[in-house]
C-alpha cells in the first residue's frame, strides 16, 4: 500500500493529477469538486493515497490530508459505496460533518451530496452506526477524567462529549486516541466553552499530532 507520495505536480486536470517522484509520474485521481484543495502544477507537495485494485484496474486516490484519506477508506467499507462515490462525498464533506452527518442520522445533509440518493444515505448511517460498540461511551468517572482541564461544554456536557468520542470512532479512530485527542483541547482551551461540531475539529487537529 502506497501511503503517500512527495513529488512535483508535473500535469492536472480537473479530477485526476500526475505527480513526479524520481523520475517516475503517479497518476492521482479525486473528484472534481476536491481539486481546490490538491497542489496545483509546478508545486511541490505530499500527497496522501489509497491504492485501489481490481482485476482490471489499479488506481491512486489522492487526499490533501490523512483525515480526508480515513472518511475515504471508512466509506468503502458501506456495502454498494465505490471508490468514486467515496472521493465525491470526501470532496463534499469534510469529516466533521460527515460524522455529525452519521451520528445525528442526517439524511438531508448525505442526500445533498451528488450521487448518494435516500437508500444510500440510510445505509450509511446503519453501517457505520454500528461499528461504535455501545460499551465504548465514557463513563461519568471518565468524563470527569478527560475535563479535568477545565473545559465547559454547553448544555449537557457528558452527553456532548459521548457524541464526540462517537463521531470520532466513526472516522476510525481508537477510544484511547479520541480521548487522549480530547483531554488535549481540554487543557489547552482552560474555561473556554465549546459547541460540539467546535469540539470534534480541535480534537480532529489534536489526533494529527497523536
């Protein structure tokens, strides 16, 4: 499996880019709506990959960053979702709100998303819903534990953080790395109260360092 890739953009088009790397070029395929967010040509960059093989067809996916490539590779896992459709949902919706998507069974926000009609939707949301084992919620002992820090949540804040650590481990991440992620934000943001969907972004930054 090809993780990454550094190398000089040499060529792009709309959905797909070919990027040099000593002497040889990689062709690196993404929805035309996530093409603002790849290097643009002449520019040195790292490109995130997922190797995609079939019997007839060996392809690179390209990602921006390695929180796009996760959402990529969770997606595949939903029975009936393809590479493309994955890299048109990833080009739609950053993770954050995919896993609010999922966790808050958002039917209008998969749907908004070119190609995924109501069937899809709703599959996605059991799916994935069910790989987060209900035993993996934080206990009142260990809510306590994480915001030691400091941090306030509005409203209710077990019930708050439950739902961060949940859209977490939708995107793949651990219980361990997602509390670890979020103990992080408590203790760099002190007192500040934080909204949910805030919650998930600072603690998605927090798990790039991890």
């Amino acid at each position: 499996m090809i993780a990454f890739i550094t190398g000089k953009v040499c060529y792009k088009q709309e959905d797909f880019l070919i990027l040099e790397n000593q002497g040889i070029g990689y062709q690196i395929n993404f929805d035309s709506l996530y093409a603002r967010k790849m290097p643009t040509l002449g520019e040195e960059a790292r490109i995130f990959t997922y190797q995609h093989v079939r019997e007839d067809d060996l392809s690179l996916y390209g990602f921006a960053d390695n929180e796009d490539k996760q959402l990529f590779q969770l997606l595949l896992r939903v029975s009936g979702i393809g590479p493309r459709m994955a890299s048109t949902i990833v080009a739609s919706l950053s993770p954050t709100e995919f896993a609010l998507a999922i966790m808050g069974a958002d039917i209008k926000r998969l749907t908004g998303v070119k190609g995924v009609g109501k069937k899809t939707a709703e599959r996605m949301i059991l799916e994935l819903k069910d790989k987060i084992a209900k035993d993996m919620a934080p206990s009142a002992e260990d809510t306590e534990a994480i915001f030691s820090g400091g941090i306030a949540l509005v409203g209710d804040g077990r019930s708050r953080l439950n739902e961060a650590l949940a859209a977490l481990q939708v995107l793949g991440y651990s219980s361990r790395e997602a509390e670890q992620a979020l103990a992080r934000v408590a203790k760099e943001n002190g007192a500040a109260s934080l909204e949910l969907d805030a919650l998930i972004k600072q603690a998605l930054k927090q798990l790039a360092t991890i």
